[in-house]
C-alpha cells in the first residue's frame, strides 16, 4: 500500500511538471491552477501532494475480506478525509489546507465510477463538479495519477486508457467551471416572491435543481426555470401528502 501510494506521487510529480504531457492542450492552464497560493504558504499544487500522501490513509481501518478472498476497502474515502482533518489539526494547520486535502480523499474514487457511464452527459459533469467543488480540478488529476500509479498492477492498458480519457475530458470541464461557475436563471428572492416560498432550504434545493438543469441546457429562460421549480415543488408536495 505504501509503495502504491509513493507511485502516486511519483505520478502526480510528474504531471505537475508537465501537465501537458498528459492532459495536451490543457497543460499550461493546469498548471497555471496549480500555482495558485492555497493558504500556509503552500500553493494548490504544492497541498495536493499532501492529497496524494493521504489519499489512501483509510485502507487500513476499513480493510475486509469477502467469503471470495477479496480484499476490500468500502468506505475508506471518508473515514480518509476524516483523518487527513485530524492531521491537519494537530499540526496546526489552516482549515483551508485541511478541508483542501480531506476533499480529495473524500472524491478521490468518484472519477472512476463515471468510468463505466461513458459518453458522459452535461447532467454526470455537473454532479462530479458539484461534489468535488472546490477540488474540482485537483481531485481530477489525484485520480489520473491514482491510475497511471496502477500499471503493471494486473491493470489492463484498456481500463487505464479509458479512466485517463474520462479525466481528460473532466480536467477540461473543471477549468471552464472554475472560470465562469454556473448560476441558475433565476435568484431565490425570485422563487421565494413566484412560488410563496419562505426562505430556508427548500429554496436551496430548488435553486441547483434549477441550475443542474440549465447546466444541462433543459432550462434556458426565467419561465422555464420557474415552471421547473413549480413542478419539482408540486411534486415534492404530494410525496409528503402520499
């Protein structure tokens, strides 16, 4: 396990030295993300190699093996990102550092489950973006270093050609996320007057049923996005009356 997770490293060294050896095009605007201060005098770039380091750091305490033999590891995303907060915290650390590298534990598997959903459509990009949000980016190369770090590891060369086609596709994504941030088209203080809503979560969940829509493209004017709000509310309401 800790040669894997040296490899990952290694991995994520190397892409941070040239990320256009891997991601083309897209190099030069990772790595101008990656450059980008963090907090603790450590750049974003500079904290994901701690990511790399804990990616992995709850195997150990979910490590099981099925009535098949397989070792398993379910969960060890979050009891991960909970110890790379109890890390960070100890040392003394700013929040901002601990939350950055407990988020990519926390996602670092998320990448591969969309794997298997290839083509991905706008509604997939937005829930990983979403989710991932604020390491949108970096958990997306903690993950192709993750795999490339898997070679020779009785990984076929077909799996990893296509995890890296899918963070390819999602590190393009997530720089054009961070540089205009989707925004539903209409305000709570518009679905609050429209639909007699008092203010408070349920406002919330409207607002990003809205916007992953319009994310989507489904949803392009402020009529259309108040019918959908009405719709969602309509229905929301006879599943508690049911």
């Amino acid at each position: 396990m800790w040669g894997h997770t040296l490899g990952v490293l290694e991995r994520l060294l190397e892409i941070e030295r040239d990320p256009g050896d891997v991601f083309g095009e897209l190099g030069e605007r990772i790595g101008a993300e990656l450059q980008r201060p963090l907090a603790d005098e450590l750049t974003r770039g500079q904290a994901l190699r701690l990511g790399a380091l804990l990616h992995d750091a709850g195997k150990p305490a979910t490590r099981v093996v099925n009535a098949e033999g397989r070792v398993l590891f379910w969960g060890h995303d979050g009891v991960g990102a909970g110890m790379a907060r109890d890390v960070f915290r100890r040392l003394h650390a700013s929040t901002a550092v601990g939350e950055y590298v407990a988020a990519l534990a926390q996602h670092h598997l998320r990448l591969g489950f969309l794997v298997h959903e290839r083509p991905l459509t706008p509604r997939h990009v937005y829930a990983y973006m979403r989710a991932c949000e604020p390491v949108e980016l970096e958990v997306t190369l903690l993950s192709a270093a993750d795999r490339l770090a898997t070679r020779g590891e009785r990984t076929r060369q077909e799996a990893v050609d296509a995890h890296m086609e899918v963070a390819r596709e999602l590190a393009g994504e997530a720089l054009r996320w961070r540089a205009d941030p989707p925004a539903p088209p209409v305000r709570g203080d518009v679905l609050i007057e429209e639909l007699g809503l008092e203010p408070g979560p349920e406002v919330g969940r409207l607002l990003q049923v809205v916007e992953e829509a319009a994310f989507a493209g489904e949803v392009r004017t402020r009529d259309e996005a108040l019918e959908l709000a009405r719709s969602r509310l309509s229905r929301a309401s006879a599943r508690r009356g049911a």
